[in-house]
C-alpha cells in the first residue's frame, strides 16, 4: 500500500511516525510545505509544494501510485483536497470541502447544531457588517466572544476579558473583521474549563480518543495572545483531572450527533477525525468548536500511546467499516510542549539555527516549523518542536517534558507550566468551584 501524507508539520511528523510503526505493508510518501526531517527519516520520498492546491497534490498522489491518503492541516480540507483525491479513486482521511466546514465556518457549525438540536451551543448571532452588533453585545454583557468566520490559525477569536477588555474593544474588533469582508459571529462566553476530544469517524462509527487539554496563550499563567498551542497533557484514564464521567460521555455524544447530522445534510459521511473543542461549565459541557483533523498539539498526545494499527484505522475509516476494528490506546500520561521562537506569535525570529541533539528520548520529539539550511535545522517562523512526556502520572510527564524541552537550544521559549501539579490543582479547584 502507498500512503500519501499531506503536510509537514509536528502533527504529520506524530501521523507519519503512527504509518511507521503500523503492521500492514505500507510505503509513506509526504507532499510538504517544508523539510521535516522527522517525516523525511520514514518516508520513501518528501517533496515540496503547495499543499492547498488540489491539482498538484492529486499529481504527486498519481506520480506515487497512492491509495490512501492522509490529510494533516485544515486549509487543504478548505481547499477541497480531499473531493479531488476522491474523484480519482484515491481513498481519503480527511472530509470533504462541505463536511470540512464544521471548521472552515464558525456560523455553519453554530447553525448546524441548531437545526438538529444538537445540546452544548451558545446563544449566538451571524453578522457581516455592524447593524445589530452593538445591540447583541448589550444583551450578552460582560460574557461575549467575537469570532471571524473563517480560518485564522487558531488567533481569529477573540474573548471579553481575555482579549477584550470593554464593549469598545469589542466593536473595535467586529469593525476590523466587518473591513476585512468577512462573516463573524458574535456569542456567549461559557465559564468552565476547556478539553479536546477527538474522535475516529467513519461516517457512521465514532471511535474516540483521550481527552486531552490544550494551552492556547503564548505565556505562562495563560496569558498573552492566543497561538497555535502552546502544549497539551491527558491522563491515564483517558479523562481529565477536572472532568466527570458524564462529561466525557456528553462530549462523545456530541461528536456523534454531529457526524449524524453532517451526513444527513450532505448524503454522505464524515471520513476523518472529528475534533470537538469542549468547555465543561456549571451546566453540563458546550460546544466551543469544531475542527476537522487531529489536533496540534494533541495529535502527540494521543498517536504515541495508540495500540492498535494506525494504517489499518485509517482502511476502516475511509471504507467505512470503523465498527469492524478494535482502537485502543495505552493507559498513560503524556505532557506535550512546544519550544516557540522568540516573538511568538506576532513578530517571530526566522532562520536561525537550533540544536536538538541533546534531547535524550528522540522518540518523544516532533518536528514542526523548521526547515534545513546550509545542512542546519532552522526556525522557520511558527511553532518550532514539540516533545512529549510519557509516564504513569501527568506530574512525571511533566518532569520529562520539561527536562526535554529545555533541552533543546536555540532563540526559543516555551511554557514550563503545562502539567504542572499547579496549574491542574488550580483547575481542578475551579471547576469545584463552579459546580
């Protein structure tokens, strides 16, 4: 079987390294953005192109003789990448460019839960211009926030008292997104603490994965501006320190609905992973979004302690026969956390060199952002490496993480809270506190 893997960042080094160390007899080939050298050690062959363009990414598949592919980011799932490698007989994980725009749009997943009473979304309006906005923020007061529609990167929401410190600001932002010409929703904000599931969807089947919390301010205590990731741990027990059984089972009862609701818009299925970005509030768990592919950070918290056969996952979801395979994942706690350049995320060093090569487990080390230059690995300007901490407890994979990550030398920072006993107690309290 020839695999083709679109994308080249730290969550296609963590699938690329899952095809790796699959049963099945598969030869990986990787159509990217940049030169992993993580993804470039397994592949047969990497090159480098523009990863959003469906036509060239369908030549490679052709020029490889793939039969699967596997697409990483959500801007060639916007582009429609994966309607082109299905129209020539090329099996895909990854949606389609309709069932992608659970993520692409923030105002269609909104509207989506709505018309199938789907529980855990907010009170909401849409708008493209600033008639009705002022009015809308009055009536949600001081608990609001202001998405663009479209993708931003992770840095398009912006949140009252966050990001927005008054009703001024606030309209300040919407008349910036109402210049750009784009759609944004305005809505409640949910108090509560957040968590990403990720589930395995065939269309029909979901298969889900470990809960897993991300940190998406660029400093500790989190603050700063909102970024990519900054890290993300999970648990043992695949829940959450902060969380209860039952909200585990209504964040998987949401992902299944909306697969069943995807499919009866579109008459056809969900071929993916499907990434609810959950809050668990004092009146049950909400929806905060949606996104159409494994996570960055959490794809290398869940991938490394997948027992089951990755590649053969991959079959069952794009045949549609999930159900007929088992998907288990160890019982371990992994800490993830990314060394980022100096200035990250608004003004990022560039091209300068790093050295990895003290890091002791490389095994537990993700490439991301970096490029090759002069024969020396290289910032390329975003999240730069990621390490990942294994142990029985989330505090020893914190201890290893950490230890890791410092390790790496270079114009970098990164955020030594993640996984902290800390940071989970304070969590752990404020949820307490709410319910």
């Amino acid at each position: 079987m020839n695999v083709l893997l679109i994308g080249s960042g730290a969550r296609e080094h963590a699938i690329a390294r899952a095809i790796d160390n699959s049963q099945k007899n598969s030869s990986l080939h990787c159509f990217a953005s940049n030169i992993n050298p993580g993804i470039a050690d397994v592949c047969s062959g990497l090159i480098l192109g523009n990863i959003n363009d469906p036509k060239a990414v369908v030549g490679y598949a052709k020029e490889t003789s793939s039969t699967l592919a596997i697409i990483g980011p959500e801007n060639p799932l916007a582009s429609g990448v994966a309607d082109a490698l299905w129209d020539v007989g090329i099996k895909v994980v990854g949606p389609k460019k309709d069932l992608a725009q659970v993520e692409t749009s923030k105002a269609f997943t909104r509207d989506l839960l709505k018309e199938y009473n789907i529980p855990g979304g907010p009170h909401y309006q849409t708008f493209d211009s600033m008639a009705g906005v002022d009015d809308f923020l009055t009536e949600l007061g001081e608990n609001y926030v202001v998405k663009y529609d479209g993708l931003a990167g992770g840095k398009g929401v912006k949140v009252a008292g966050d990001h927005l410190q008054s009703h001024n600001d606030a309209l300040a932002y919407c008349m910036e997104l109402v210049d750009k010409g784009g759609e944004f929703v305005v809505e409640e904000k949910f108090i509560g603490q957040e968590f990403s599931l990720m589930s395995f969807c065939d269309g029909e089947t979901l298969k889900h994965m470990p809960a897993v919390q991300d940190h998406k301010r660029a400093y500790e205590g989190d603050r700063g501006p909102n970024t990519g990731g900054m890290g993300t741990y999970s648990d043992a027990d695949h829940s959450l320190p902060f969380l209860k059984d039952s909200d585990i089972q209504e964040a998987h009862t949401i992902n299944i609905s909306t697969a069943m609701a995807l499919k009866d818009k579109f008459g056809e299925g969900y071929k993916g992973v499907l990434y609810g970005g959950f809050i668990a509030t004092d009146s049950g768990v909400k929806l905060i979004e949606y996104n159409a592919r494994f996570g960055d950070p959490e794809a290398m918290n869940v991938l490394p302690l997948l027992k089951s056969d990755f590649v053969d996952i991959c079959v069952h979801i794009a045949d549609g026969t999930l159900k007929n395979t088992d998907v288990q994942f160890q019982n371990k706690a992994t800490v993830c956390k990314y060394a980022v350049p100096e200035g990250y995320p608004d003004n990022p060093v560039k091209g300068e060199p790093i050295n990895v090569s003290s890091v002791e487990n490389s095994g537990g080390l993700f490439y991301a952002s970096v490029d090759i230059k002069n024969g020396s690995l290289v910032e390329a300007g975003s999240r730069t490496v990621a390490v990942v901490g294994i142990a029985d407890s989330i505090v020893e994979a914190e201890a290893i993480a950490e230890k890791e990550v410092s390790s790496v030398s270079g114009p970098l920072f990164h955020r030594s809270d993640i996984g902290t006993e800390s940071v989970i107690q304070e969590r752990i309290d404020h949820m307490n506190s709410l319910r």
